[in-house]
C-alpha cells in the first residue's frame, strides 16, 4: 500500500515536471532582434557543414593537413574557450573557499557561462579529431597512457563538467520546485567547488603542457618549459575579465531580471574584479619577463616574430594591466570594461599564437582557417549564447525565487 | 692571484635576481596603489554606512 502511494507520488511528480518543462520550451518575447537574424543562419549554416564534416571527413571542410593538425576549432574553441571559462573556478573560490560575499550574487551565472563553455567549447573537440568515437577511449581505457598529459585533460574536463554540472544543480531543483532536492544539492556545492578547484589548476595548466611536447615547431619566443604556469596564471585573469565581458552585457540585456539591490552591488564588484585582474596581469607580466630573460630572448626580437610577440606581451598584458589599476583607484567602471576586452583579446591572441600562428611558423605554406571553420566556430559560440538566454530567462540565475 | 674584476651578469643571473627584487617591490607598491586614492575613501564610506546608528550613540 505504501509502495504504491510511493510510485502514485513519483509519477504524479514527474508528469508535473514533464507538463512545466514542455511549457518552459516555448519561445518567449520578440522573435525578431538583430542577433536572431545574424545567429539563426549561422547555426544552420554551420550545421550543414558539420553534416559535411562528418560525412566526408575533416579535409571536406578544413584547410588543415598533417602539417597543421591543429585548427581554428581546437585554437579557439578548446584551448581559448576553456581559458575564458576560468572565472568559474576564480569566483567560486573567492565566495565559498574564501568567503567575499560580495561576489555572491554573481557565482550562479559566473557557474552557468563555465558550464556551457565546457560543453560548447570542450565539446567542440569531437569537431576537430579525425576519428571523434575514439574520444570515448581515455574514459573506458582503451589504449590510454597513464602519463600522457592529454589522458589527464580529457579525464578533467569530464570530471569538471560533472562537477559544475553539481555546482549548478540547486538553481535547476528551485527552478522545477524540488526543494528536497535543492536542499540535498546545495549540501553538496562545497565538496564540488573544492573538487572544481583542483581540477581546473590542473587542467588550465595541462592545457599549456600539451605544448611541451611540441618544442621544434613552436617559435622560441612563445615555447617555455614554463608553459604549463602561464596558461593557469593567464586563466586566472582570463576568467576575470570574461566575468566583467559578460557582466557588461547581462546587465544590460537581461537588466528586468537583475534585482534592484544587485545593481548597487555592480559598480563594487566590477572593481573588484578589476582588482584582481590588475594583480594577476602583473604577476603574468613579470613571469614573462624572467622567462624572457632566463631564455636569453634577446636577439629574438629584432625581426617580425619579435614584434608580435611585443604587441602581445606590452599591448595586451600590460598595457591593460595599468589600465586596470589606474581604474580601480579612480573607480572608474568605464575603464575597467575596456582593460577587460583588451585583456580577452591578449588571451586569443596568445593561444593563437601557441597553437596556430607561432605553430610551425619556418613552414613555407602557412595554415589559414577555411571559411567553413569560421562558421562552425560562429556557431559554437551563437549555439551557447542561445542556451544560456534559454536558461537565464527560466531559470533563478540572478536572483533567488 | 685572481681577482674578480669582472661580473658578467647574464651568466651569474644577476638579471634574474635584480627582476625578482624588483618585483616584489613593486607587488607591494602595486598592492598599496590599488588600496589607496577613491577606492580607500570609497570602502571607509561603505564601512561607515552599513555601520548600525545605535553604535553612534
């Protein structure tokens, strides 16, 4: 008798969640804006070419060879687009490790934007591999070495997507009204952030250590042994800046679901941003430097490689590095918002640069991105907009119900 | 006997020290930089505005 009350709840349950689900999928306000117009063709766009992708194979689509196996997919996908996602980690360690409440009313979206990079960005590394059913051997262990470092990469970035997918799990029980649930989830966010933590360290860096093993191909002046260090700093202040990027836009598209309190707390929290931006910026600047020096880079900067990789470390780290503590001290917001968007562009540029235009630089045919690859990356990044509108309009991202 | 008259400071990683040295200096001036000017005043108001009244009296 029990057991059947039981299910008879379960069912009752779970076709009040199937009904509220269904009606949440509904399209809601203006269908046409600028983005949809720009965004829907490109997606469907990029769709028949990954149709062609993966039908007749990657050279179909790309301009990549045995040469140049690394594309604009891996470039800017994986390897920018998990550097961008590092805000996660930073924000979610700053409210629930260290206890800044000021961050609080930004860690759920902060968790969101790290969770769709993933799945997009991370995700897109099946676009790029060759064969892509083989991305399941690392996991089943089929024909993986324990010490390669990608064995270590692939493991995080499954083991960290489940883990902001726990992260994130209480605003998904109170958007569908499971407060049991909710409950049992929230108790387990610290253990995950902890978990999240070690896992994105690791990994930001395994990202850089990747390269290690591609010393001959990869231009003196971007190839360390210190690699592995740069790519973690950098995510840090990557991560930062993508939180004030995406903050900047949050707050002016979705401004009716931002509550009124939380707009007093932006100006504080941008500049604290900024802050910690200017701090890391300046500890990546000077480990570039020592680098430089204890490399002995000297002659390496006379000829053209030299004056790009100025442009990046001057023009891109430290330029916005001042400007973001001229802002801090000056409070002045409007600033921070550029140093944040230099900051990103430095970020490209420089895993760009690893992976794709310092990557056999001495090759007589150099790689540029087909057409085709510039249109699927479009629409990877369209794709996680779209769900993260779906989701912020839904569900209690910047504000509790 | 020799002396040394010469110190080639690119093989003793003099550069590398001097680098380091300077950085620390300029992390904490960079530290107090960023605590200071608007940003000090603004956290003191803050301070002072979330301070209870009943404190005041």
């Amino acid at each position: 008798m029990t057991t059947a009350t039981a299910t008879n709840g379960f069912t009752g349950e779970l076709t009040r969640f199937i009904r509220f689900f269904l009606q949440e999928l509904k399209p809601r306000g203006k269908w046409l804006t600028p983005f949809n117009v720009i965004s829907i063709p490109t997606i469907l766009l990029g769709l028949a070419i990954l149709y062609v992708r993966f039908t007749q194979g990657l050279g179909s689509v790309t301009n990549l060879n045995q040469q140049f196996p690394l594309g604009l997919w891996i470039s800017f996908d994986v390897i920018t687009g998990v550097a961008f996602a590092g805000g996660a980690y930073v924000i979610t360690f700053a409210v629930y490790v260290m206890r800044v409440e000021k961050y609080h009313p930004i860690v759920r979206v902060t968790v969101l934007n790290g969770l769709l990079a993933y799945i997009f960005y991370a995700g897109a590394l099946t676009l790029d591999l060759g064969r892509p059913w083989h991305i399941i051997n690392p996991i089943i262990g089929n024909s993986y070495g324990y010490n390669a470092v990608l064995f270590l990469v692939s493991w995080h970035f499954l083991l960290y997507m489940l883990t902001m997918a726990v992260e994130f799990s209480p605003v998904v029980a109170e958007w569908a009204r499971l407060e049991k649930v909710r409950k049992f989830l929230s108790g387990l966010t610290l253990g995950a952030v902890i978990f999240g933590i070690t896992l994105s360290i690791l990994h930001q860096s395994g990202l850089g250590a990747l390269f290690l093993m591609a010393k001959p191909k990869i231009h003196p002046l971007w190839y360390s042994e210190f690699i592995p260090i740069l790519f973690f700093v950098s995510s840090i202040y990557a991560g930062l800046a993508m939180v004030v990027f995406e903050g900047t836009i949050s707050h002016r598209v979705f401004r009716s679901l931002i509550p009124k309190d939380s707009h007093h707390s932006y100006e504080a929290i941008i500049l604290g941003l900024g802050k910690g931006a200017a701090v890391t910026m300046f500890v990546y600047y000077f480990l570039q430097a020592l680098i430089f020096i204890h490399e002995k880079r000297w002659q390496l900067i006379t000829d053209f490689w030299g004056v790009w990789y100025l442009i990046e470390v001057l023009g891109f780290v430290l330029v916005p590095c001042v400007m973001f503590a001229y802002a801090v001290r000056n409070r002045n917001i409007g600033v921070v918002k550029v140093a944040a968007t230099l900051a990103l562009l430095g970020i490209i540029l420089n895993r760009l640069n690893v992976t794709m235009i310092a990557f056999n630089w001495y090759a007589e045919h150099r790689y540029y991105p087909s057409w085709q690859e510039y249109v699927v990356t479009l629409m990877v990044v369209f794709t996680e907009i779209w769900v993260f509108r779906w989701v912020v309009t839904r569900m209690p991202v910047f504000s509790k119900t | 006997m020799e002396f040394y008259t010469y110190v080639n400071i690119f093989e003793t990683k003099g550069l590398e020290y001097l680098l380091l040295m300077s950085f620390l200096v300029l992390f904490i001036l960079l530290l107090r930089y960023l605590t200071s000017g608007k940003e000090k005043k603004a956290a003191a108001e803050e301070r002072r505005r979330y301070q209870p009244t009943d404190a005041l009296e």
